[in-house]
C-alpha cells in the first residue's frame, strides 16, 4: 500500500510538472543568478539615462512598460479606474480600479499588500486574483520596481469607480481555485538573470518576460490555462484577435524582420511591407512600447531575436503584389468586391498601397496575410483608434454599418486579393467574432 501510494504521488508530481512545463527563459540554458551577484550590471529598474529621477518619474516609465493603463481603463472611462472587460470562453471578468482611492480602489494597500497582489496574486482582502492580471509575469518585477510603480499610481488623482460584477462559469467562478492553480503556475520569484548572456539581452528578458509580459498574448495556454513554454511566443488567440508569432521563425516569425524592422514595429506601430498594429498591440504599441527608450527597445530586440523558432500553424508572411486595376485580380464575391469598393478603396486602393496613409497599406501585412482573417475582421468591425503622432489617421469602425454577410464578403475579398490565401468566413464566423470583441 505505501509502494502504492509512493508511486501514486510521484505520478501525480510527474504530471504536474509536465503541465507546468519550462519557465519562460529555459531556452537558453544559462545559470541564472541573483541580480546582486550578476556581474555585467543591473538589468532590471529604469534605463542608465534615468537612474537618478525621481521615484515617481522612474514609477511612471516602470508602470508605461507594463502597460498597466489598457487593462485598468474602460473604454470612455477614467484612466486606472477599471472596468475594462475581458471576454473569456467561461465569461466575462471585469479590471480593479487601481487608483489611490481608499474605498474602491488601492489606497488602502500597504507595500506589503501591493506586492502581494504583483507578484502573488492576492488581494488586500486575501481573495485570489484570476490570471487576467498577469501575475505570473509580474512576480518577475523587483520589489523596487513594483514599489516604484505603486508610488507612482498612489500619486494619481484618486477616482471613486466600482466595476462591474464578474459574470464567469461554475468552477471558473471560485476564487479560492486560484491558490491551487498558483501553487503550480506561478513560480513567486523575481527576475534572475542569465550570466550566460549579455546585459543588453537581460535588460531585453527583464522588459519583455515581467513588465510587457508578452508571452501573455504571444504564447499558447496549456490545459490548466497557463503559458505553454514548449511553444514560446508561437502565437495565440486574444479577446477575439490572434496574436502573432514573434518567434524566430523565418516563415512565421520575426527570423525574416531586420532589427529595425522589429524595432520599428514596438515603437511606432508599423513595418512597410510588413503591417501596421491594430488591436490590443497597437494599444501596447501606443500607451507602453512607443514611450520606451531607444535603448530600451533595442534591448528588447536583441532578447527577442534570441527566442527559439517555434512550432506554429500561423500564416507565411509571404504575398505576391495585387494588380493595379479593379477589373484584374480574384474576387471571392461580388458583394465583396462592391463594400470594398464603397468603403474601403479611397484609403487603400485597388493594389492595397495607399496613397493617404503608408500605415493603410495592405500589402505584405500580415493580418491579411492570414486565411483565418481574424485581425481583417476585428478591425473591419472596430476599426483602428491609434494614438501616437505618426498613426494619427484612424480607420472608422464598420461593425454597425455593415452586416454580417457583408463583412465576411469584403473580408474574404480583401485576403483573396491582397494576402497569399484567401479567407473563406461565412456570417456565423463573423457573428462570433463580434461576440468576443
């Protein structure tokens, strides 16, 4: 019976393990040390330029490059007020107001408090956060750096905000569940880097891995809704968009981008050749990426380039140059061809290099790119609300003008014409795309 037992719990921790799979950095192999014992330098904080600014100014830049603004603002609401919805397959949760205010928001949390609920997903209150706060990423974040992000959101104007309830599923709705999952997912320890690499490259892991998190859009989730690290950064769906690869695949990924080209896409939001942000990355792009330091971003490159190719179904990057005339081309239907010809034409032309904008160019993007057309559709419906100097001609929404048979025409139209494959959506596709935007 105790062999039995014995050989019962070693499964079981066999199983677990495989589940949780690889920290984020295992690809590389390299001994990982305690920051104090890394002899290149500190990775983490703020850049060399501003090592001397204030706490606040360094908390400022420290809570940009974690973005922490687009998941806490609703949509026409205070900024770090919460409310911002995030549409789940088992319902819909809603983001904490984490400005200072003592009732509704954080204004009560002491430091201890704060870094509970960064690095360990535990309210003031003791109830478990969900993954939805990227705690598992945060708890990455040094001390000095969440406290730092914490003093510059206690200087905000506090904002009296309740959100709305959850609306989420039986078990998804248990709270309590999140210690268990924590117990296996969250690893609770800070950034430790790699005397195996340079201190461009750790500063690069320290931005990308805890603050930007990006593994939490760009890597797929594992039975147990964590980040599967055997596929690092191979793409994923989010809220109704798909993530990309940024891995270092050359058909998928960013092997075949130069260095500017991926510096360029983070900090402005576009690649001639190779797309223009929408969706939740052009809001990173906006409110978290484009105010980085040149260095900053060039650290995040080097990290990136390193990733390892991964096993991806997503779509080549590859597509042969539209004809000049209407009258030339595929047409996946005439309904198709007539809404883009209505609607869409002026801004991108019949060849889908723009005259207005190099930012709506079509061609070589990789949304459109993709048979799938999940990005074609979601900016069809919700157009494009970008926010820095450079991107400061939007897209308008068409998700109210248009019905659902017309959306899947034109966007089946538009992949067919500009993308290496044409999508084939029907209006139940489109249906439940809006569903989950």
């Amino acid at each position: 019976m105790i062999g039995a037992a014995i050989a019962g719990a070693v499964v079981a921790l066999g199983a677990v393990w495989y589940v949780r799979g690889p920290g984020p950095l295992a690809f590389t192999g390299g001994k990982n040390v305690a920051v104090a014992d890394y002899k290149e330098g500190d990775p983490t904080g703020v850049p060399a330029d501003m090592r001397q600014a204030s706490l606040l100014e360094r908390g400022k830049y420290l809570a940009e490059a974690a973005d922490c603004v687009v998941c806490h603002t609703a949509p026409g609401g205070r900024k770090y007020a919460g409310g911002f919805a995030f549409k789940l397959p088992f319902g819909t949760m809603y983001s904490t107001n984490i400005t200072p205010d003592s009732e509704t928001g954080i204004g009560k949390y002491t430091d201890q408090e704060f870094l509970d609920a960064m690095h360990r997903g535990v309210r003031r209150d003791g109830a478990r956060l969900y993954p939805a706060m990227p705690y598992t990423s945060y708890t990455f974040v040094t001390d000095a750096d969440a406290l730092a992000i914490k003093a510059y959101l206690f200087s905000l104007v506090p904002v009296r905000a309740v959100p709305p309830a959850n609306s989420l599923m039986f078990p998804f709705n248990q709270r309590w569940a999140m210690a268990f999952w924590s117990v296996v997912f969250n690893p609770d320890t800070r950034f430790r880097p790699d005397t195996s690499q340079s201190l461009k490259w750790n500063r690069g892991a320290y931005l990308a891995e805890a603050l930007a998190h990006c593994g939490e859009c760009h890597t797929p989730r594992n039975i147990g809704f964590a980040l599967d690290n055997r596929k690092k950064f191979a793409g994923a769906p989010v809220a109704g968009w798909h993530a990309s690869d940024i891995s270092s695949d050359r058909t998928t990924g960013l092997g075949g981008w130069t260095d500017d080209d991926i510096a360029s896409y983070l900090s402005v939001g576009h690649v001639s050749g190779r797309g223009t942000a929408s969706g939740p990355m052009g809001e990173a792009v906006d409110h978290s990426f484009s105010k980085m330091t040149k260095t900053d971003i060039d650290a995040m490159v080097t990290f990136l380039r390193s990733v390892p190719p991964a096993t991806s179904s997503g779509p080549s990057l590859k597509s042969a140059p539209a004809p000049l005339s209407h009258t030339d081309g595929a047409t996946a239907s005439l309904l198709g061809k007539k809404v883009f010809e209505g609607a869409c034409v002026s801004c991108h032309g019949w060849s889908g290099e723009s005259a207005v904008s190099k930012f709506a160019t079509l061609t070589g993007s990789s949304a459109v790119n993709d048979p799938s057309a999940v990005n074609v559709v979601q900016i069809v419906i919700s157009g494009t609300r970008r926010l820095t100097p450079s991107s400061a001609l939007s897209m308008p929404s068409f998700g109210h003008a248009f019905s659902d048979d017309e959306i899947a025409a034109v966007v089946n139209y538009v992949t067919a014409r500009f993308g290496a494959k044409g999508s084939s959506l029907t209006a139940r596709d489109i249906a439940d795309l809006r569903a989950q935007n």
